[in-house]
C-alpha cells in the first residue's frame, strides 16, 4: 500500500487500459433488411437522446477496414442485435457477430438482441431459410477445414446471442414502441446521471487531480484506493466529483453512500450491501438470500465487467470483506475507490493507494467560510480578522466551516473571544462551539436526538420532547438552521457523524468512570454495567439497550429504582423480572422491542408516556382483565398523554385496548397482527386520531360500526385484511379522511357515499376480490377540483383498481361532474372508445347539453405513445357525444406527460387521458 503522491508519473493510462470504451452502442444488422427501416428509426432515438452509437454498414466508411471496424466493436459497451430473416445471408453481420459474443464473453459486453419479423427459436437452432442460407455464407466464403471451422463459430454465436433475453417485435404493436422500449433500457444500463456535490468546491479541483493521477499510474487488473479522514473533512465530496469525472469510462457503476450513517435502517446486513452492489451495477431486481450467494453473483457477474465502485463511510471490515475482499471478483479495468476514517481497514484489504485528507489551508479555508456566510468569495475588509480566527478554530475541516457560516457575527465574536487557535486534532471539541452557542433545552434537545432520535421522523420526536417540556417545535428548528441536525427524506431526522460522536463525548467526559452518573446511557457495555450492579442515579434522563435477540438478556426491574428523572427508554430484546413499579413516573417515551410479557404489568407506571413502541412483543392484551375482581386488582391506568401505539408485528395479540383509557391517542399502528380479531369499539371515542393502519391484520374480521365516527382520522389502512368484506356507508361519517387503502381485502362493495366526502385525498382499491375481471381491466386515477374543500392543501383524488368491472363501479361515478380527470387504460381501440363514451354519458344524469352550455367545459384528449389516429378517433367520438353543443371544445396534445407515461402499464394496452374542467 502506498500513501497518494502526486510526483509519479507513467507512459501509460489505466483509465484507458483495455477495453477502452469508444462508444456506448453499437448497432449489428444486415443491410439489405426490412430491418434497415426499423434500425434507422433506433439510430436517430439513440442519437436523440445523446447516446453514442456506432453502426455497421455493408460498405464502411473509407478509412474504416472491416478489421479496424471490429476493433472499435471491442470499444463499445452496449451491442444491439437485430435477426431478421435475411440475416446470415451477410457474412459481414456474422463476422461482427462472432466479435460480440468473443466481447461479450471476455469483458462483460452487454447484449441486447432483437428478433424483428422472425423467431427466437429459428435463430438459436438455425432452422429452416435462415440455416440455410448460413450454411450458403459460409460456402461462399470458406472451403475446406476453414469451412467446417467458420460453420462451427457462426453456429455457436447464433445459439449464444439468441438465448440472451431481448425482445420480439410480435409483442409491440409497432415499431415505434419497440424502439421507446430499447432506448429506455439502454439509458438505464448506461445511466449517465451526475452525481450532485457541494455548491462550493474550494480546493476540490486539485485534490481530485491527486487521485484521479493515482488510478492512471496504476499497472495491475484492478486498482483499489482508499480516501482516509476524520469526519466532515470530505471524503464524500471528493468521492462524488471522481465519480462524476470518469464514470463514463466503465461498462457498470455504484456508488454506495454513507454505509455507516444508515447501516442499522437500510444495510442492516452485508447481504444487503452485496444485494445493492449487484443491483446497481446489473440495473436488476437480484434477491440476495446470503452472503455465500452474494459473493457467488459478485464472481461470476461482475468478473468480466470494468466497474466503478465506490464504497462510502466504511467503518467495519466485513463491509470490505464481503463487497470486494478479492480483486479477482472484478474485471480488467475495475476502479474501486473507499472512503473511511479508520486507516486499519485499507491496510487490512491491502488497497493499492491512500489519499489521506489533510486540512483545507488558510486561504481555501476562508473563501469557503466566506461563501457559506456571505455569499462571496471574500469577506468584507471589516470581517476579515473576524473571519480569520474562525478560519483559524476550525482548523481546515469543511464542515466545520460550513456551520460557522451558518452562524451571526455575533456568535462568531463570542466564539472568538472564547478560544485561542485550536491545533487539527482536536477538531472535534472546536465543533463543540456550536453546541456552547445553544440554550439550555437546545442543548438537552441535541443530546437527546444524538442519543436517540437520529433516523425518527421530526414530528414524533417534536411530540416526545415537547411533552417533556422542551419547546421541540422551536429548538429543533434552531438545531437545523445551525446545521447541528438536517432533516432527510420522509421528514426524519438525521445528523453528521461528527456531532452524534461530539455530543456523545460531551457527555461521556463528564463521568468518564461512573456510567450512572451520566444524562443518557447508550453504549451496551455501560448500560449493562450500571443495571447489573445497580449504580443508576437520579441523573439518568434516557437509557437505551439493544441487544441482539439470540441472548437471554434479562436484568432486575429494581436496578431502574434510582433512576428518578428517566423519560426516554428504548429497549431491544431486554427482558426486565421483579416490581415494575420501580420503572420512573416520569417516562415519555417507551420503546420496547420484544416486550415479553402476555400483559402490561398494571404497576407499570405510564401515566406520563406520550409514545409507546412495542413492536414485536409477545403480547396477548394489552391489559390483562380478570375473570373475578380481586380485592388487590388494580384498575388499568388512563394515559391521558399518550398519542402514539405501536404494536405492530405482535404475533399474539388478540384484542386492542379499551380506547377510553387512551382518550388523546392520535396514531394506532397495529401492522401484521396476525392473530388480532376485535377492535374495540370504544376506538369511535377518540376525537384526536389521525391514523390507523391494520395492514395484514390476517384474522379481523369485521369493523366496528363506531370506527366510522373518528371525524379527525385523516388516513385508514386495511392493506392485506383480506377477511374485511364490507366497508359502511357510513364511511362518509370521516369528514377528514384523505387516505384509504384497501388493497388486497374482500370488500365485494364499494360505498357510494365515498365521492361526496369533501377531505378525501387518495384512494388505492387494488385487487377488490368480489368485482369482475373483465370489462375494465387496469386504472382510473381522477381528481377533484380545489373548489370542493377551499381549506384542505389536497386537492388529489385518485382511485387506483385494477382489473375490476366498469358497471360494478357504476354508482360511484354518480359523482362525476366533481370529477377533474380520468385515466382510461384498455386492451383495445374499441373498448376505449365505449368506455370513454360510457363514462360520459351513461354514468352521469348531471351530462346534460344545458350543464355543458352553463360552465363551458373542455376536453381534452391526449394520446399516448404515437398512436394519434387512435387520438382523433376518440376525438371524433366525443365530438358526436356532444356534437350540439357550441360550447363544447375538444383539443388534441400530441405531447407526452412524463407523469401519465410513469403509470403506463406493459403490454398492448390503449390509453388517454380526459380531462374535464369548468
């Protein structure tokens, strides 16, 4: 292993080692087809959407011998092969043929053949006309042994190339659509989407140069380099941008991000990370059931292959050891590239090069901050000093520098009139400036996101602390304008590894040797220790102990007795024996993974707890209630705070709780309860609910009648309860229901009442058992207009059925002049167009010539794909449904919505859209 210098220079390239891609496709057809047609249509889409492509001629262009043509075949990753019958007759096509499949077979070329007007099974077996007129090529060409040799070659690469997976032109209704197809695969398996990087790249252009000359310098198959530095010194960024720089030069590429950041929510596992890895080289769906098998599909897939890959935030070498712990799993060529902080794994997998990140300097350091703060290269004359001191405590780290950007002057004069210049190594407790900045409740509210929350959704930790009266709905947004947490995808709450690993230290150096004594307790082996010799104390404010499920993990209730003030718990898989009634009165949040008791102790104290998460408990009632009133039973608590219940994947559970002792719940999750059979009907009671999810509930049966007055539920899931078979009227009684889903049920009726609801958002009634199959067999999606709810911020109405019978729906089109649009989908041009008129007019009594003079309604028809005959033929046949009426406009888009092309079925379905607006 050698540290990256940027003094070594060589006469070659490895970036442009063998096989050096030319082009990205290559198109291998016989001139004289039918096909010539279809492959002059493919060229022009493939050029059009700015792919590369080569194409065989009969005569090649001058300066291209047939020799010199092969050889830029061997530079091109992707080849498209279109059969047609005539297609042994050119000995020219075979000869590029037999290069494919030597391509193909040597380094991985993807290809992609194309059986135009003749079967699969004819050129795999050579049968029939096209065998014979191989065989009459060959003669023409050969004789002797050479005959009987070229013969054998031809046969192989046909049979070859025709069992690879490609398509018949039999199954599209035309050409067209058949080309649409081949260039939305081939963008996929190129994939040319930069990557997005920092908006100030600072010193990156220089840094990237050093590695970049690394893999160029570098002789053997594969080149693997490590990128090592401490977080936030960035590592990703440069990362990304030598990503961006070559990743057109390799036939396939992944670009694994933050493994660690987000390994126990998305790469649990290393088979995960192998399943990634494979997909996103192979643009494929592969299961990974284990690593034997992840490592087998890396060896015998990806051998061939010259891949980019790049492995992000590693911080464990099984990680290494399982993606590519040998370089012979990858093909000549291959570039992997590592970023991590901790050295020993690049020296353990025995990396090729290691470009150590060193601090930005002085300059590059101030423009950066300047950037961040002002917009501007460089700071104003009059912040210049101030700027340079800040410059001077971060110490070169970028995100330092960009949290001080973030920050006011006068946190930066505070700040630099605290510390003098702080060396490189401890730039860790410079970031802790930030955290001296905040009040007293941010400072609690960062510590308890950096112990607990990290990865939990903004508005459930905002209910927790608040309710531990920490003004969340304030602190954590001043937390995010500071750039201590960010707030991700789905609303969740995530933070840079640095400050999780900052504000844990702050509290560990506190009480380095007395774990008890400390505000939060995270680290097993500290957790552990303090419940086994029972040395908690009173200064403990949340505990959290997972452990794997395979241990018999069980500690004494009592060793929680001295833990007065605690309010956040999470347990995994912790079995807790003796007096629950020791557990803290103060507790807001109970999240017990593998609860394992049949019931809620009732001394349990709950009173306070704003969130309970049980998921995977083994309980049976959530209270137990006695056949007999005991003198000494006590009655089941009333949790006056609690508004979130989470009891999903509780295999036992029977009943739900008397919702009268949760009056102020606000969501009930109960996810693949399998053995769940009753809802209590005291659920009607609860003023404050907004969601219910019961998917894969398998043994519920029926609904009570009271559910349907929850007047604040905003969504209900009854996904995979496929013994609920009918759904109330009653249903209109939700005046603020926006989401339903009900897929996958036996509901054989669909209520009426469902369209007139005023909040209603979305509706998703897949796979209804008791409806038809027939007439009307893929999708409506409509919406209604902002009009019918002026307060609701949802406008979107969509029913999503797949496979049912239009007539069967009939009475909820009763509702139709609400209705914005329609998809319509069919199986063909004569069904659409009865559809579409039954829709307009036979479902709806409110259609009439008055009503359409009255608000002058337009339609308008858009086709999709190329088929605007079948456009104009709808057209005309609306024109006639309402052909005496002036005002009645019909207009024709022959643009394609990218939005109704993503919800495209396959196959040879029609399809259009109506839209109807007032």
């Amino acid at each position: 292993m050698e540290f990256a210098s940027s003094s070594s220079s060589s006469s070659s390239s490895f970036l442009k080692s063998e096989p050096h891609f030319i082009y990205d496709v290559f198109i291998n057809f016989g001139a004289k087809d039918i096909g010539r047609r279809f492959v002059s249509h493919l060229h022009s889409a493939l050029l059009q959407a700015e792919v590369k492509t080569l194409i065989n001629e009969e005569n090649p262009q001058e300066g291209m011998n047939l020799e010199e043509h092969l050889r830029a075949i061997a530079g091109t990753k992707i080849t498209i092969i279109v059969f047609t019958k005539t297609y042994t007759e050119s000995t020219r096509c075979l000869l590029e043929l037999e290069k494919i499949i030597e391509c193909h077979q040597t380094f991985g070329q993807i290809v992609l053949p194309v059986f135009y007007e003749i079967d699969q099974l004819d050129v795999r077996y050579q049968e029939d006309d096209f065998g014979k007129a191989l065989e009459e090529a060959v003669y023409k060409s050969y004789s002797g042994e050479q005959l009987e040799h070229a013969l054998s070659r031809w046969t192989d690469a046909l049979t070859t190339a025709a069992g690879i997976d490609g398509w018949d032109l039999r199954d599209f209704r035309h050409d067209a659509q058949l080309v649409d197809v081949i260039v939305s695969r081939v963008q996929t398996l190129l994939d040319y989407a930069e990557l997005g990087i920092t908006r100030f790249p600072v010193g990156l252009q220089s840094q990237v140069e050093k590695v970049i000359e690394c893999i160029e310098n570098h002789s053997t198959k594969v080149c693997v380099i490590g990128i090592w530095g401490m977080g936030g010194s960035g590592k990703t960024t440069i990362a990304k941008a030598i990503y961006n720089r070559i990743y057109r030069l390799f036939i396939g590429k992944c670009f694994i991000e933050n493994i660690e950041e987000v390994r126990n929510r998305v790469y649990r596992t290393n088979v995960h990370l192998q399943e990634k890895l494979i997909n996103n080289v192979l643009k494929s769906e592969v299961v990974v059931t284990g690593l034997g098998m992840g490592k087998l599909v890396i060896k015998t897939e990806l051998s061939r292959k010259k891949l980019l890959i790049v492995l992000d935030d590693v911080n464990k070498f099984g990680q290494l050891k399982h993606l590519c712990g040998n370089p012979e799993w990858f093909g000549q060529g291959t570039v992997i590239i590592i970023t991590t902080r901790d050295v020993s794994l690049l020296n353990r997998l025995k990396v090729n090069y290691v470009y150590q990140m060193n601090g930005m300097n002085d300059n590059d350091s101030l423009e950066l901050l300047s950037w961040h703060a002002f917009g501007e290269e460089k700071p104003r004359k009059e912040l210049n000093e101030l700027a340079r001191n800040i410059v001077a405590y971060c110490g070169g780290l970028p995100l330092a520098l960009k949290v001080f950007g973030g920050m006011t002057m006068k946190e930066w004069e505070s700040v630099s009139s605290k510390l003098p210049v702080i060396p490189f190594a401890q730039v860790k407790e410079k970031l802790k400036i930030s955290f001296d900045g905040l009040g007293d409740m941010e400072k609690d509210i960062f510590l308890d996101v950096c112990c607990f929350f990290i990865g939990k959704e903004r508005g459930y930790v905002t209910e927790i602390l608040n309710g531990c009266g920490l003004h969340a709905t304030i602190g954590i947004t001043t937390l995010i304008e500071r750039n201590l947490i960010k707030v991700e995808r789905n609303n969740k709450l995530e933070m840079h590894p640095l400050f999780r690993d900052m504000g844990r230290e702050i509290i560990f150096r506190r009480w380095p040797e007395e774990p008890g004594k400390r505000s939060r307790l995270w680290f097993h082996e500290d957790v552990k220790d303090v419940l086994e010799k029972n040395t908690g104390t009173k200064a403990t404010q949340g505990l959290s102990l997972k452990l794997p499920s395979t241990n018999r993990n069980c500690f004494e209730a009592h060793a929680f007795k001295k833990m007065k003030r605690l309010r956040l718990l999470q347990l995994d898989h912790v079995q807790l024996t003796g007096d629950y009634g020791h557990l803290s009165k103060q507790l807001r949040l109970i999240c017990w993974q593998g609860f394992h008791s049949k019931y809620i102790p009732n001394n349990f104290h709950m009173e306070n707890v704003i969130a309970m998460d049980l998921k995977h408990s083994h309980l049976q009632l959530v209270w137990k209630q006695p056949t007999w009133k005991s003198p000494l039973w006590k009655q089941p608590q009333v949790l006056e705070h609690l508004k979130f219940l989470n009891l999903s994947h509780s295999k036992y559970l029977r009943e739900t709780p008397d919702f009268s002792r949760l009056p102020n719940l606000r969501r009930l999750i109960l996810k693949d309860c399998p053995s769940l059979c009753k809802i209590h009907s005291s659920i009607g009671d609860l003023c404050n609910l907004l969601l219910i999810n019961l998917k894969d509930c398998t043994s519920l049966s029926s609904l009570p009648r009271e559910l349907y007055n929850l007047k604040s539920l905003r969504t209900f899931i009854l996904t995979g309860c496929f013994k609920i078979d009918i759904l109330e009227e009653d249903i209109v009684q939700m005046e603020s229901l926006i989401t339903l889903v009900t897929e996958n049920t036996a509901v054989k009726h669909v209520p009426c009442s469902i369209v007139s609801s005023k909040s209603i958002g979305y509706i998703s009634l897949c796979g209804l058992e008791g409806l038809s199959l027939n007439l009307f067999p893929s999708l409506i999606r409509s919406w209604m207009p902002p009009t019918m709810n002026p307060q609701s911020y949802i406008s979107l109405y969509c029913m999503d059925m797949e496979n049912n019978n239009w007539h069967d729906l009939a009475p909820l089109f009763g509702g139709l002049g609400n209705i914005r649009s329609v998809l319509v989908q069919c199986d063909t041009e004569f069904q659409l167009f009865k559809q579409v008129k039954t829709l307009l007019v036979e479902y709806d009594d409110n259609f009439t010539e008055s009503r359409i003079s009255k608000h002058q309604l337009r339609f308008s028809l858009i086709g999709v794909g190329s088929y605007n005959e079948l456009c104009n033929t709808l057209s005309n046949s609306v024109s006639e449904v309402f052909e005496s009426s002036e005002s009645c406009h019909i207009s024709l888009s022959s643009g394609n919505d990218p939005y109704w092309l993503a919800h495209r079925g396959e196959g040879n379905d029609f399809m259009c859209r109506l839209f109807i607006t007032s």
